[in-house]
C-alpha cells in the first residue's frame, strides 16, 4: 500500500492511527502471552521436579538391585571356583591313580607275558616228552608184534 504524500511529506496521522489502535491489541497480546509462558513455566517446574524426583527414585532402585545382582554374580563366581578347583583337584588325582594304574598295567604285563612264555616253553616240552614216549613205546610194541604175529 503506497502512501499518499501531502506537500511531499506521507501524512503521520494516516500511519499513526492504526499503530495506535493497533497497540492495546499488541499489549494484550503480549499479556496473555507472558501469563502462558509464566503458567508453563510452574507447570514445567512442578512436572520437572516430580519427573526429577521419580527418576532418582529409579536410579536409586536400579542401584539396588544392581548390588543384589553383584552380590549375586559374586556368589555364583565363588560357587564356580571352588566347583573348578574340587575338578581340577579330581583330575590331578584321576591323573595319579592313572599313572599308578599304568605302572601296575606295565608290571602285570610283563608278569603275564613271562607266564605266556613259561606256557609255551611248558607245553612245548610236554608235546616232546609225548613225541619222544611215542617213539619209545611204539618200537617195543612193535617188536613184539613182530614176534608174535608169524
């Protein structure tokens, strides 16, 4: 909107006056705008601390039962050492007892190979003396058939 010029000066009436009725629209304007903001601003202290007090609240719970977990994991922790060091103590003396059985395995090896020989050399000795009776008895009895049979 052009304003008309009045002997090359706009006339100041013309712009004053709706500045003027404009101004109680501003200043009410900025009145209720001011009584929201100072209206949210106890409503965002009042949320704020209940907010801040809850979550304290919280962290303060979150605490606790982190204690109790800890507490916790502490005595499974304990409970899984002593159970690895009864195991390790179990192995190291299944590993004894094993070297104890192989020392016994080796010994009772060596004495059931010396009986395995001492078997053989046995019945090997008896399957001569059967050999060597076999040829003693049978010439006698083969001379005697000799003799008897014409």
């Amino acid at each position: 909107m052009a304003l008309v010029k009045v002997n090359g000066k706009p006339p100041w009436d013309l712009v004053l006056l709706p500045v003027l009725l404009a101004l109680p629209l501003i200043v009410f304007a900025m009145l209720i705008e001011r009584r929201d903001t100072e209206r949210r601003l106890a409503q965002a202290g009042e949320v704020s601390s209940e907010a801040l007090q809850r979550r304290i609240e919280l962290v303060n719970k979150a605490f606790a039962e982190a204690a109790t977990l800890m507490a916790d994991l502490q005595r499974d922790l304990a409970s899984q050492q002593a159970a690895r060091e009864r195991l390790i103590a179990q192995a190291e003396e299944q590993q004894r007892l094993l070297e104890i059985d192989e020392d016994q395995a080796e010994k009772i090896r060596t004495i059931l190979v010396g009986e395995t020989q001492a078997t053989i050399r046995a019945e090997r000795r008896q399957q001569w003396m059967f050999f060597g009776l076999g040829i003693l008895v049978s010439i006698p009895i083969g001379v005697a058939i000799n003799l008897l049979v014409p």
